[in-house]
C-alpha cells in the first residue's frame, strides 16, 4: 500500500515538473516575441497588399492616438497593414532611428513628421531614394524629397490665434508665449504666424518667449517663472497640446482665472474641461483624424502609381466654450480601446 502512495507522489511530482517548465518556455516565448516586434509585423504584413509604418512624434500623446485611429480605419478599408511605431516621449534621435529601421525592412511608405529640416530632410531623403515614399502628417518637411504633406497650415493657424487674442482681449495685452520647442518647425510657425497677426496691434506686448519641451511640467514650471517676473503678463498662448494645460494650472494656482487670457492648441480631455470652466479661453483645433485617415488613402494611391497633390491642408479653427461639443467627435474624442 505505501508503495503504491509512493509511485502516486512520484507521478504527480514528474507532472508538476512538466506543467511548471512548460509555462516557463511558454512565458519565455511571449518575452521575446514582445521584443521583436518587426519579425511579427513582416509575417503579417505578407497577408496584406502592403506593408505602411506610421511614426508619429510620440506615442504618449492623445494627439497622435487620434491620428493613429484614422490611420487604423484606412488601413481597414484598404486591406493595408499599418504599424504604429514612435517614441514614448517626444526625441528625435529616436524618432529617426525608428525612420531607419523602418526603411531597412523595406516597408511599401511612411508617414511621419517633418520636424526639423536639419535632422529630419537628410533622412526622408535618404528613404525615398530606397524607393519608399514618405508623406508628413502635422509638420512638413518641403525642401525634402517627401512624395506629399497633409496636416494643419502651421503658420495660419499661429496667425488666427493672434487675431483671436486681439479680438477677446480688445488690443490690449501682455502676452507670454510658451512653445513646445523652438526647433520643431510646426512650432516655429505657430509662433511666427501669431506674432504677425499681431504686430500690428499697438496695445499687444509679447513679453516672453519660453520653451516646454511638449510637457505639461514644464510648461507649469515656465509659466509659474513668467508669472513671478512678470506680474503685467495678462495673457498666455500655448503652442502645442500641452502647453495650455499647464498654463492653466498655473493660472488657478495664482488665482488668476478671471484676469488672464489663455489660448492653445487641440482638443485634449483636459483642455475641454478648462475650457468648460473658463480657465482656458480659446484653443485652436485641427483634424487629426483625418490626417491618419487619408494620409493612409493617399499612400495607397501613391503605391498605385496614381498622381497625388503635394499638399493638403485639413481645416483648422479657433473655438471657444460656447462651440462645445464638438463635431464630427472623432477628430476631438479619444477612443482608449
């Protein structure tokens, strides 16, 4: 009889043994096959009529998720195969190392940001003479070798949120201007497009220009600084998505809100709320949906061999609080699925 328990304990101990060493080779597969992602897309890029990559300036941002589900819905309708792959946070030495590697798998296009023309045209340049067309999607790169630009004029839409600013202020303001870089040049744009709408309004002083670095903390943190420098400040433009934000908390930390103009940029979740509440005061809005959505359409014409314009500008617009909500929703809502 305990002989028999004995070849019972052994038998379970054997099973137990296998059971754990299988789900170890299993766990260790599922590790490795999360860090080569490249080996999976080209297996399933074989099932599609081609193979796209998009690369947006950072994966962190609902921004570019709105850009990315109107890039998914084309690649659905199109039977194409999209990859989405970018920085966490905003670095273009990272941003451009993900251009090169994409290229090296010799995907059929891609669709990034110009940023900068320094870093960015060599590198575009290089990937369309491997045959790969490139598109930019929100900040152009025209002097490159880019097959066509769809996104947001930049400099008219800095220019409509000085007139804006002229028009809910009277003529009359100290403005502080915080930038998400001043190298990027859909910054640069917005910046030089809202100083010449103003330049002429005798009453508007620019006080300060600072830089964010496309965080909320240190667009807060410079805020905070140009607050305690410059008590006259009376109005901010933010000039990339986060910038209001952090402004605004800054505003409401002061118990500044009813004295101090705010206008930035899209339509973040939390900007809509300090809209709502009259903290922030206008934001400028574009479509990046739509973007996503028929850069991808328009890659599949260029693969086709069909022609295409070079550029295309989707709308852009000042709004206010009494304009919520928005619509058609899917350019402004994210969807986190």
């Amino acid at each position: 009889m305990r002989q028999w328990w004995k070849w019972v304990i052994y038998a379970g101990s054997i099973a137990a043994l296998i059971v754990s060493a299988s789900f170890a080779i299993y766990c260790a597969w599922k590790v490795y096959a999360y860090h080569q992602p490249g080996e999976g897309a080209a297996a399933e890029a074989e099932k599609n009529a081609f193979h796209f990559v998009l690369v947006p300036e950072e994966l962190d941002n609902d921004y570019w998720r709105l850009v990315e589900q109107g890039a998914k819905a084309a690649a659905k309708e199109t039977g194409v195969y999209l990859e989405y792959a970018g920085p966490r946070q905003a670095n273009i030495d990272e941003h451009i190392h993900i251009l090169e590697k994409a290229a090296a798998s010799k995907v059929d296009g891609i669709m990034t940001q110009g940023l900068t023309e320094k870093e960015f045209t060599p590198v575009i340049n290089h990937i369309v003479e491997k045959n790969i067309p490139v598109v930019t999607i929100d900040t152009d790169a025209p002097t490159s070798k880019r097959t066509a630009y769809i996104g947001t004029d930049n400099y008219y839409a800095g220019f409509i949120a000085g007139r804006a600013l002229a028009e809910d202020m009277h003529g009359k303001a100290n403005v502080a201007i915080i930038t998400g870089s001043f190298t990027a040049s859909n910054q640069q744009l917005r910046v030089q497009g809202f100083k010449d709408a103003v330049k002429e309004e005798k009453g508007i002083h620019i006080v300060a220009v600072e830089e964010s670095h496309i965080t909320r903390v240190q667009a807060a943190e410079k805020a905070y600084n140009i607050l305690k420098k410059h008590p006259e400040v009376n109005a901010f433009y933010g000039t990339s998505a986060l910038d209001a934000i952090g402004i605004a908390k800054v505003v409401e930390q002061f118990h500044r809100e009813k004295g101090t103009y705010i206008i930035g940029f899209d339509t973040l979740p939390e900007t809509i709320r300090y809209l709502q509440k009259g903290t922030i005061h206008a934001t400028v809005v574009q479509e990046p949906y739509e973007m996503g959505y028929r850069a991808v359409k328009m890659m599949v014409d260029i693969r086709k061999g069909n022609n295409v314009p070079s550029v295309i500008n989707t709308e852009t617009k000042v709004i206010r609080k009494q304009d919520l909500p928005l619509r058609p929703s899917r350019n402004y809502e994210v969807n986190h699925d």
